[in-house]
C-alpha cells in the first residue's frame, strides 16, 4: 500500500509560478512511477508529467513541456511540480499518483492523492 499527501497548491496570479510536494510513504514505493495529473472543472483528468524513482528519467505532456519540471528527493520520498509561467487554463486540482508504468494512461495507476487546488487569475 502506498500513501500520497499532495501540498503546495494555491491563488496565483497569471505569470507566476508555483512547486507542489507530493510525500509518499508505504511499502516499495520507490519501485514505483510518480505521475502528476490535473483535472479541472468539468474536464477529465489530464496527464501532466511521470518521473522514475529509480533512474529519474522524466516524461512530459506535450502542451506542458518547458513550463512544467518534475523532480524527486529520493531521501524524503518526496515528489515535486515546479510550474512556471502559469496561465489561467493551467486551473485545477492536481493529484499526484504512483503505478508501475511510466505511463499519461491514468488508468495505470493504482495509487492516488487527494489532490491539491491551484488557482490561476488573469
């Protein structure tokens, strides 16, 4: 069983910038894929990054690349979103998950937080 505490969620203005923490806990979880989703209201919930514990090889959404960073503190087994350059469309929750795969399918992943806000205002 795996345990995710998301934080770092909150109001920002559009431009800024913002770094979620996800502390994960449990057993194994270092064998396992650290993905970041985001879901915003009435939309499905999006892939938005995945990192390997063990290699640290990351992989990106598309439309989030080169504004979003996903990073891990193998010590703290903790994982982190930096997001820069925020945009009012970048509003959401944003759950953070762990599965086998490194994978944007979030159907792959047995293991979810409860998900943190963030608020962008243009």
């Amino acid at each position: 069983q795996v345990q995710l505490v998301e934080s770092g969620g909150g109001s920002v203005q559009a431009g800024g910038s913002l770094r979620l923490s996800c502390a994960a806990s449990g057993r194994s979880v270092s064998r396992y894929n650290m993905g970041w989703f985001r879901q915003a209201p009435g939309k499905e919930r999006e892939f938005a990054a995945v990192i390997s514990w063990s290699s640290g090889r990351t992989f990106y959404a598309d439309s989030l690349k080169g504004r979003f960073t996903i990073s891990r503190d193998n010590a703290e087994t903790t994982v982190y979103l930096q997001m820069n350059s925020l945009k009012p469309e970048d509003t959401a929750v944003y759950y953070c998950a762990a599965g086998p795969a490194m994978t944007p399918d979030r159907y792959q992943y047995p293991y979810w937080g409860q998900g943190t806000q963030v608020t962008v205002s243009s």
